[in-house]
C-alpha cells in the first residue's frame, strides 16, 4: 500500500458532529419504541438516499469496548478518504466510482465447514439479527486512522446460525468480482489477484468486538465503505476488514489473503495492530488521526492491539507477535 498524505477537504463538506448527535438522539429515540409526535419512524434521508437503519445505540449496550468518547470522524471523510482498490488506488476512487456496483439483490455463498451450507440471499442469512451500533477506531496499515460508528451485528451470530463443524478452524472472506462494475477489476494497477480475499482465526471470527457492518452513522453502508456487507475487526489493520462479501468459507487451514500473498513480508496473516512491529518501509508507532491539516497534522501515539488489548490480548498468549505480524 502506498502512503500518501490526506487530500485537502474543504471544512464545508464536513458533517457537523452535533448534527450526527441530534440524528442519535432521534435514533435512539426511534429503537427504543419511543414515539415521536407527527415524526414517521426512522425518515431522515436528507443527506443521500441511504436507507436509515433500526439498531441499539452502542451508549446502550452493556460492553464499553464497544464505543469510545474519542470524537467521530465527520461522516464525509469516512465516506470519501477510502481505500477500496476494486475501484481504484487513489483514495477519492471509491467515492468517485463506487456507485456503479449493484447492491441488490445480494447473495452470500456460505461454503466448507458448516452444517448449513448454501447461497443465501442476504435478507434472509441476516434474517432477524437485531443489529447494533459499535463506535470503532479503523487503524489503517498506511498509520492514519479514524473512528466510525458502524452498525451491524457479532459475526459470532450469524456463525452460530450456520453452525461451523469441529473442523473448523478459520473463517475466509470473499469479495464481489464484478468486472464489469469494478474498474480496478479490470485494470491491473492494484497488482491484487481479484478477487479481494481475507480470513481470520476462527476464535477471532467468533470474538465479540467483530462484527459484520451493514451501516454506518445510522444508516445503510454507502458503496465506497463496502456495501452491503463488510468485516470490521477494529484491533486489527483495516485491510482485514474486507468489504461488499459474497462468500464465506469455514476451513480447516489459514486461508491465503490477498495482501499477504501480494507482499508477505509487509503484510501478515494476523495484522494486529502494533507500534513495535514496523511495516518494513516505514514506523508503526504512530498515526494520523484524521481529520487533520497541514497546520495541525494530528499525529497520536499507536497502541497495542488499537487499544482493544484487554480485550482481546489472551488471543495470542505465547504467540511471538514480531513472527506472527
Ligand atoms: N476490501 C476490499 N475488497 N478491497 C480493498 O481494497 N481495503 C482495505 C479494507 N477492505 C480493501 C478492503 C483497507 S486497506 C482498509 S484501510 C479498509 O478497507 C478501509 O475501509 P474504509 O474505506 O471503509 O475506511
């Protein structure tokens, strides 16, 4: 991955955070039943035509790992700072070019071992699963970072829906191949072998903090964040969070991910986030926090594990976490 520095962005393209609070508040308002006079359920649409999304507010949920205080960052940098290389490798490309893919109908292929195999269309694999909002820090390979507020829902449940075999080991992940919608697909810039491929442990997979997103800041996944279903493991660097899936497969050995087999000695399996571990061409110490400035470059201190270490730290007790990167 290349990195490169955060394209100026105009402060009037910015969604003010306390206008995303008032969105929350009618939100919340809206799941907990609350009713609001003359206010049809869930009907803001004025910024695009995302379908807004019934969820618990993470301030409602029991786990605090689920949330942060640190502030959000505004809602056109999440959706305009991407990487999503299927359409691209420049970071405005998702935003430009995303709104080519087709989203519906969407299947799921659910292949390997599970005893619910099958192509599942996703309304029905997600059937009933209450979703949630998780308020996430994205640490990206590249050192910069962010903090979404997602909405989806424990990966563990809808694994516990297809019901993994003993065999199971690894859960991998596959992302749409749509040549035709996808210009990075087509071109070979990216130098990926598509389609895009990522995998996880399945004691990872089945870990509360991950979570398959199908919104963000209330509402459906914009294309360019990986409508209409992506991965989102946040100790780990953002390339694990594979987006807009259409297989899942249960297995017994480390699946191949795309940018491992790409770069090997730059990107691992595992990917934790670590200041100790320096990607080889450049320091994994710190991060720019976005959104930042020329003037006001915002760099921070990275943190083991993105900060999810008391989390998730017994996952690799013994582990040399220098050999598994
Ligand atoms: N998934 C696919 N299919 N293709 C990609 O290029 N990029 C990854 C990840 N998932 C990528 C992907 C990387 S490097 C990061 S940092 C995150 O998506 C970025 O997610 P965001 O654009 O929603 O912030």
């Amino acid at each position: 991955m290349l990195i490169k520095r955060a394209a100026d962005i105009k402060s009037s393209e910015i969604t003010p955070e306390s206008v995303w609070l008032r969105r929350r508040d009618f939100i919340r308002g809206a799941a907990a039943g609350v009713a609001l006079a003359g206010l049809p359920r869930l009907s803001f649409a004025e910024d695009s035509g995302r379908r807004a999304l019934d969820f618990t507010p993470a301030a409602d949920l029991a786990n605090d790992a689920f949330r942060t205080d640190e502030p959000l960052t505004p809602l056109q940098h999440v959706t305009h700072y991407n990487n999503f290389y299927e359409f691209g490798t420049q970071k405005g490309d998702p935003a430009r070019y995303a709104g080519r893919l087709t989203t519906e109908p969407w299947t799921v292929k659910v292949t390997g071992e599970v005893e619910r195999p099958g192509t599942y269309a996703l309304e029905d694999l997600l059937r009933g699963i209450p979703l949630e909002e998780r308020i996430y820090r994205l640490r990206c390979v590249e050192a910069w970072s962010m903090v979404i507020p997602w909405v989806g829902f424990p990966l563990a449940t809808l694994l516990q829906r297809l019901r993994p075999t003993s065999r199971a080991k690894y859960v991998s992940f596959q992302t749409v191949m749509r040549r035709s919608e996808m210009r990075g697909q087509r071109s070979g810039t990216a130098l990926i072998d598509w389609p895009y491929v990522e995998g996880l442990r399945i004691d990872e997979a089945a870990h509360p903090l991950t979570i398959l997103a199908v919104g963000l800041y209330g509402k459906e996944l914009p294309n360019q964040n990986g409508a209409p279903l992506r991965l989102v493991v946040p100790w780990k660097y953002g390339f694990k969070s594979v987006k807009s899936i259409v297989r899942i497969t249960l297995q017994e050995r480390q699946p191949r991910t795309s940018w491992n087999q790409l770069a090997p000695h730059e990107y691992g399996f595992y990917a934790n986030v670590n200041p100790e571990v320096d990607h080889p061409r450049w320091s994994q110490a710190r991060e720019r926090r976005l959104p930042n400035t020329l003037f006001n470059p915002n760099f921070i201190d990275t943190v083991l594990f993105n900060g999810y270490g008391e989390q998730v730290a017994s996952l690799y007790s013994g582990m040399d976490l220098r050999r598994y990167y």
